[in-house]
C-alpha cells in the first residue's frame, strides 16, 4: 500500500482531531461545552429541513470556495458525494463561488477538483 491519498488522509486528520476535541478523556482536556454546543449546531444546520440536504450541503461548498477554506471546501465536496450529487451539480456550485469569489478562487477550486476525484474514486471501491 502506497501513500494515502489527500482524501484519506483527510479523513484520518479529521476523524482523529475531531475524537480529540469532542471526547472525555481522563487525564486529558478536550473541547468546552461551547465548543460541543458548537459542533452539533453545526450538524443539525446541514440536516434537511424546508431545503434538502443536497441543497445545504452544496450552499455550504459554495460558502466555503468563497471564504476559501481547503478543509471545509474538501468537508463538503464529501458531503455532496455522500448525499447523492452529480458531478454537473458540483460544477455549477463551483460556478457559483468562481463567480462570487473571483479568480482568487482557482487554486482552492483546483484542490477541490483532485479532491472530488479522490472522493468519487473511493465511493466506487
């Protein structure tokens, strides 16, 4: 087995920091009630509701190519594949955050395109 790959060593980061900061570990201070609190108003915004979790989920991809965010662009580039997006679906999210966001975008899009493939080929294992 070679070197993982940007997708699964994303994954790994995120999951093992992501147990890092939520858990209760003896001996070992993690995240405060807030930043708990934090996380799961998080998860409970992206949940479907009047609009579907596709929708939310590609609103978010957008908000993150503008904010130009790498983690949270490959978050939810993830979430989109995971919640049943197609490819032209993405590419008109991506569209969307070129055209709001200007060419500074091109290199978080960039990533993001290597991270779809990435995710798209793991979804097909």
């Amino acid at each position: 087995m070679g070197t993982p790959s940007r997708y699964e060593q994303f994954q790994a980061f995120r999951t093992r920091l992501n147990e890092r900061i939520l858990a209760d570990v003896p001996g070992r201070v993690g995240g405060t009630l807030n930043t708990k609190r934090f996380f799961t108003l998080d998860g409970a915004c992206y949940k479907p509701g009047t609009l579907d979790g596709k929708t939310k989920e590609l609103l978010g991809l957008v908000a993150s190519m503008v904010l130009r965010c790498d983690d949270c662009i490959s978050y939810h580039i993830d979430a989109c594949v995971h919640a049943g997006c197609s490819d032209e679906e993405l590419w008109e999210a991506f569209d969307i955050a070129l055209i709001v966001g200007g060419s500074i975008i091109i290199p978080h899009l960039r990533r993001g395109v290597e991270f779809l493939d990435q995710a798209r080929s793991e979804m097909a294992k």
